[in-house]
C-alpha cells in the first residue's frame, strides 16, 4: 500500500456549521482527535468534516457530524445526547467505526498478494474471463 504524502487529520479537515462558533473550533478538534489515525488513510485535499448542533445546550439538541471523502459516500453521524461533549463523542466514535466498515469492506481480506499489488482493472477481468472460455470450449 502506498502511503498518502499529505494525510487528513481533524484539525486541518474540520468545518464548524451551525450552533457552534469559530472559538469553539480548537476544544471540537480536541474531542476528534481520535479519528487522525483513520483520516490519515486519505488525503487531506479530498476530505471534509463539518460539524453541527441545533438547539445547543437545550433538551432535544442534535449534534450532526458529516464527512466527505472524495470517491466515497457522504457519511452522516448524529447524537441528541443532552450533554455537549458526550454528544460530540458519539457522533465521533459513530464516524470512526462507519470509516472502519467503509475501508474494511473495500479491501481484499483473504488474499495477502492482492492486497499488496492492488486488485485487477475492470479490463483485466473481462480478458482473464474470455481466456477461461476460450480454454473450455
């Protein structure tokens, strides 16, 4: 696998949206921090991360986290749990294992040799099919 020369982390990715202020910016980066080890799997120019609340610190608040990664489906995490920083966790640690699922689902799991060279074009496979029939009949 290669690796990614500008890796994403929380702080260069992350968006404050609505219910929160600019000022608020460093404490959320904080609380994301776990998710650097997972963002730096992509890179920093092709990922979005924007978080939001509606009615801050009232009893239905909503803590909304979005992530965008280029190729990939938008993924949206959201907690209405009543404290600020235990929403803000679940949003991410909700975020951190749909990233988990994401990536495991993309790559080859049983096969050492296709994970270390890549998985065959799309082109390949119909000329390895056409070979195989043409050697049957």
């Amino acid at each position: 696998m290669s690796a990614v020369t500008n890796p994403a982390t929380v702080a260069e990715c992350l968006r404050v949206g609505a219910g929160f202020s600019q000022g608020d910016r460093n404490w959320i980066v904080e609380q994301f921090a776990t998710l650097d080890a997972r963002l730096a799997t992509f890179h920093a120019d092709a990922t979005e991360l924007e978080v939001s609340v509606k009615e801050r610190n009232a009893r239905g608040q909503k803590v909304t986290l979005e992530c965008w990664i280029a190729g990939r489906q938008k993924i949206v995490t959201t907690s209405s749990e009543e404290d600020l920083r235990a929403a803000l966790n679940d949003a991410r640690d909700d975020l951190r294992r749909r990233l988990n699922d994401a990536k495991t689902r993309q790559e080859p799991r049983h096969n050492k040799h296709v994970r270390e060279i890549g998985q065959p074009e799309a082109g390949e496979v119909a000329v390895d099919a056409e070979r195989a029939d043409a050697e049957t009949v």
